[in-house]
C-alpha cells in the first residue's frame, strides 16, 4: 500500500533502488529463460542426446528448476521448423513480465529512456514474438535469443540495453560507497562480503591501465547479496555474484568460449561446482549474439573461506579485459594452446597483458624479430620454430613480464622495446649454444675412438694382448650411436632454423668420426709383429687425433660465451682453431713418415698395408677436424662481427 501511495504521489525516485533490484533479479532470471529456449530447441531435434541441466542457474535466479527441466526434457518436433514443450505458454509469459518489470525500474529513474524502451517492446509484440502458445516456431527462437549484426531489433537486443540503463541508474541511486563499490540497501552483515571482494579487485586493478571496466555495484535482493561486475565494455560479458550465508554462485557470461573456460580455470584451489561451458550455445541458432553462461558454487565452511573465495573472483576479473585480443596475438607466435597457457601464467603470476597490448602487442614482437634476427625468423613464421616450444612460450611470458613492469613504472617505450629485442638475441643464441652442445658430444665420441685406437696400439707396444674384434666393434657401436645424434641435430637445426654453419660444424666431426671408425676396423686386421718403429709413428698419430678432438671440445665451449662479448673467450676459440691446424700439419708429417718407413724396410704386404691404411685413416681424421678448425673461426668471426 505504501508504494503504492508513493508512486500515486509522483515520488518514485523513493522506491527507485528497490525497482533496480527487482529489474536486475529479472534480468537474470530472464537469461535463464532464454537459455531453456535454446536448450529446448537442442533438445527437440537431437532427442538421444543428454538435455541441458539448468538447476544451477534457475537456483542462482531464484526460478523453480522442476518446470523448467520439464520443458526442456518434454520438447519436440511438431512440424517443419516447429517445436512444443510443456510450460512453453507461461515461460513466453513469465519472458514478458521479466522486460516489463526491466522497463519499469528503467521509466522510474530516466522516463524517457524508459518510454522508448517501451515503445521498442511494442515493436516486437506486434510481430507476434512474444505471442504465448505451447508451441514455437524454431526461427523464432533464434529472433528471440540472437543479436544480429544488422540495425534490425530483438529481444536480446533489447534486454541488454535495459541491462545497461539499470547499471547506471544503480550506480546512480547508490546509497553509500563500500571499498570502492557502489551498494544500496545492505544490511550492515553484508560489507564484509563486499569489502572481500573489492580488496582482490583492489590487488590486481592497476593492470588494466586505461582500459575502461570493473565497476562493481552491489544491493540486497530478498535473502541474497547481488555484488555484480561490468568487467569491460562487452555488452554480453557480465558478473553476477549472489552471495547467501556462505554459499557464493557466480553467474558469468561470455561470448567467448575459450574465456569462459579461461575464467573457471582461475579457480582451481576452490572446490567449486560449475556447470557446463557450452550448453547455451544451440545448434542451428546462428552465432550472432549467441553468448556462454557458465555458473558456479562454492559452499564455503565459514566465513572466511567465503571471503578468500570473493577476493580470488575481484582479483581475477582483471586478467579477463581483452583476453581474446591477447590470445589472438599470441597464437601468431605459438600454438593456440600455448597462447592460453601463457595468459594463464600471466594472470597466476599477477602480470597480465594489458601492458603488453599498449605497447604495441604484435608489433612489440614484430620490431625485435625485424631488428634482432631478420635472417633466422622469417615473415609469418612462428617463435616456437625457431626457439623451440619451451624457449618461445618462456620468451612471451618474459615479453609480458617486461611490458607490464615498465608500463607501470612509467618507463619509455623504447626501453622496453630494446629490453625485448635484446632477450630475444640471447635467446637466439641459446638455441646456437644448445646446438653446439651437441658437436661437443659428437667430439667426445670421436674422442672415445681416437684413445681406443691409442690404447691398442699402446699394448701393441708393450707386447700386451690386444683384442682388434673387440676394439672394430666398439668402434661400431660409437659410430652408429654418433649418427644417430647426427640425424636428431640436423632435425633440430632445421625446426630451429639455426645457422647453416652449425650443421657444416657437424659434419666435419661426423666425417672425422667415420674415419676414425675405419682406422679402428684396419688396426683389428693388422697383423701381429709390427715392427716398433711404425707403432711408435702409428701412437704419435693417435695421440695428435685425440689432442684434436680435444681442441674441439675446447674451442666449441669457447665460441658458445663469445655472444656475451667476452672478448677471453672468443681467443680462447680461435686458439683452440690454431691448434686444431697445428694438429693436421704434425699428422701429415707423421703419415708422411710412416708411408717412408714402410717403402724403406722391406716388410711383409700385410703389414705394409695395414699401416699405411691406418696412418691415413688417421690423417684423413686430422684433415677433418682441421676442417672443423677453419669453420670454427668463421662462427667466432661472425659472432664478433654482430
């Protein structure tokens, strides 16, 4: 009676904030109504297929789960594009008292809004949208619950500018301001809640920068406490709240999938209950205006687990402003996986990519590709190619981490700019690094077979026994194991696009490996009675190999610093190439040496060939490896050069 004496007098601004929440309370339950439409329609054409379950969301609504799983469940095909389904005639019902009662808070705080609101419901009733029946046709459906892209009216359309108008009048006839939220009608129970809330979006707020979004709006609807986010400027991208005792039901839409899913994995230390992700989206509705409902509840066993729970949701909303922009951009780099994944750690780690997308976004990346490796990325061409998976993602997130401590130290663009492109070269030069990593164990293995070959002909020399089949097939054995590290490195090379002399560098020491491999199968057939003076030239030529192989291991782990600029470094690599040609000059006279003795001592044809064979095989190893040597010094050069 009070209210109505009230609006009878003229004073409705009065009851405005009572009006609000009663709108607002219709504005979800009308989402859900929608939603059943959906569903309905899903479930009448695909009947095998398990129906919708919207219990979640007709309890958060304060809607009877019963009728509305009895419609969805009882829906069928009644003609060409039509469907019947029980409560269908009080649902179109219930749809036009939910606008009603939206357009009646909005006429009662902006009458003008609200009588064009008005007038736009009247446009719709005339085409018979909204006519109540217990059956409906499957276009109108989609009219009904679909936004299209066009200048033409519906009533989605029309439910989220109603949505919009009640936001701001509440925002308007808030009573007081809790922790940066706007509230009317709380009961003094209720700040906590609000106050938890508000103090997770506090923590994180600064990372949307200028972005427009989160203000947060709260108010008592009956036994419930509605703290509600716009989030960003999104029409369909919303945050409802309803918070009883200590039980908290979020109610989030989106109208992207993957955010939507993005957004309930934020939670993954709550034991919330969520529903599913895609059930609001209905085959053969269009994708115009189609938006995601997900709902969640966490039953809190006291108070304070209640209010954890509300500041994890404030201090989330952040991370979801332009989430899509930044994922998109992202997945020009890396896999689209990754994007998300990397988004993910941006928000876990506090970091975010609001920074990054001011910056520049794909162009911050863009520049460093253009300006530190022109010739190892080419256009169109992703990170993970080059870096490798692990090493792109660690370098976007290292890119997000540097645009957003800069951004927020008021550091200058190109700062951060050099700071990127810098990390992208070390990066580049890690890959380089890794790859020598692996000739360095190429050169060890060459080593094995060169000390293997010095053992032999060492018990040769102390009349010891000397196993020649056991030294061929070990020497076999290293062989193969060295080409098989040879195929994976030159895989490696090419996913990573690494410098072609790195694979030159390869096979130097793979073709020294070989070479060394056949010495040792020559040294097994060698027969027995050498004579010591061609064993004693034969150890000097393995002790030069082994030398060799040693002088790669050293110049490789050298070369690997010199990027740094440490100048020691790059002599110690070019040292290590000094000796490496020392080693094949000394290995020449050696070879020359035997090949001497050999024509000038008269021996036997076994033992004259056997030697010479090994003396060049040997030799030819040296060659090889003072191959290596000259493209050593050409890396280093290069690197020197840069």
């Amino acid at each position: 009676m009070k209210s109505q004496i009230v609006e009878h007098l003229g004073q409705t601004d009065i009851l405005l904030p009572s009006l609000v929440a009663d709108a607002l309370a219709a504005n979800d339950c009308i989402k859900v109504r929608m939603s059943a439409l959906q569903a309905a329609v899903h479930h009448a054409r695909q009947p095998d297929h398990p129906g919708s379950d919207l219990q979640a969301e007709c309890r958060a609504a304060g809607i009877a789960p019963a009728a509305i799983a009895a419609l969805i469940a009882g829906a069928h095909i009644v003609g060409e594009g039509r469907i019947a389904a029980p409560n269908l005639t009080k649902l179109m019902k219930d749809v036009l008292d939910d606008v009603t009662t939206m357009i009646r808070a909005v006429t009662a705080g902006d009458p003008p809004a609200g009588d064009a609101m008005s007038a736009r419901l009247s446009a719709i009733q005339a085409t018979g949208a909204l006519e109540s029946s217990s059956e409906i046709e499957v276009s109108r459906v989609g009219k009904l619950t679909g936004v299209t892209d066009n200048d033409s009216d519906s009533l989605h359309r029309l439910v989220m500018d109603l949505h919009k108008a009640l936001n701001r009048l509440a925002a308007g006839c808030a009573e007081e301001t809790v922790a940066g939220a706007r509230v009317f009608g709380l009961r003094p129970d209720d700040h906590r809640a609000v106050e938890s809330f508000m103090r997770g979006l506090e923590q994180t707020r600064a990372l949307k920068f200028d972005h427009p979004g989160l203000d947060t709006m709260a108010t008592r609807s009956g036994d419930r406490l509605l703290i509600q986010n716009d989030i960003g400027t999104t029409d369909a991208h919303v945050l409802v709240i309803a918070v009883q005792d200590n039980t908290v039901t979020v109610t989030y839409t989106d109208v992207h999938r993957a955010r939507t899913k993005f957004f309930v994995g934020l939670f993954e230390d709550f034991p919330a209950k969520w529903s599913g992700l895609d059930r609001h989206a209905a085959d053969g509705l269009g994708d115009d205006g189609n938006f995601y409902l997900v709902t969640g509840q966490y039953l809190a066993e006291t108070a304070k687990e209640r209010d954890a729970f509300l500041a994890a949701i404030g201090s989330a909303l952040v991370f979801l402003i332009d989430w899509n922009k930044a994922r998109k951009l992202l997945r020009n780099w890396v896999a689209k996986n990754d994007a998300a994944g990397i988004l993910a750690w941006g928000a876990r780690h506090r970091i975010g990519h609001r920074a990054f997308l001011e910056l520049g976004g794909d162009e911050l990346i863009g520049a460093a590709v253009r300006n530190a490796a022109p010739t190892r990325i080419g256009f169109g061409e992703r990170l993970d190619q080059v870096l490798g998976r692990d090493g792109a993602v660690d370098f976007l997130k290292a890119t997000l981490r540097a645009s957003t401590e800069a951004l927020s130290a008021g550091r200058s663009v190109r700062l951060v700019r050099d700071q990127i492109e810098a990390d992208l070269v070390r990066r580049l030069e890690s890959v380089d690094s890794t790859l020598l990593a692996i000739v360095v164990r190429q050169a060890g293995l060459a080593h094995d077979i060169a000390a293997d070959l010095a053992h032999h002909i060492a018990a040769l020399q102390a009349g010891r026994p000397a196993d020649g089949k056991l030294l061929a097939a070990r020497a076999g054995r290293i062989e193969q194991k060295a080409d098989r590290i040879a195929i994976e490195a030159r895989k490696e090379v090419s996913r990573l696009n690494a410098r072609p002399i790195i694979e030159h560098l390869m096979d130097r020491v793979e073709e020294a490996i070989d070479e060394l491999e056949q010495a040792a199968f020559i040294a097994s057939l060698a027969p027995a009675g050498i004579d010591p003076a061609l064993l004693h030239a034969l150890a000097e030529l393995c002790k030069i190999a082994i030398s060799g192989t040693e002088a790669i291991a050293s110049g490789l782990a050298a070369a690997a610093d010199v990027p740094e600029g440490r100048r020691a470094d790059a002599d110690d690599a070019l040292a290590a190439v000094v000796r490496l040609i020392d080693a094949e000059h000394a290995a020449d006279a050696c070879e020359r040496n035997v090949t001497a003795q050999v024509f000038g001592g008269g021996f036997d044809v076994a033992t004259s060939l056997s030697v010479l064979e090994l003396a060049r095989a040997i030799e030819r190893a040296t060659d090889r490896l003072a191959g290596f040597g000259h493209l050593l010094r050409r890396h280093v050069m290069t690197d020197l050069s840069a």
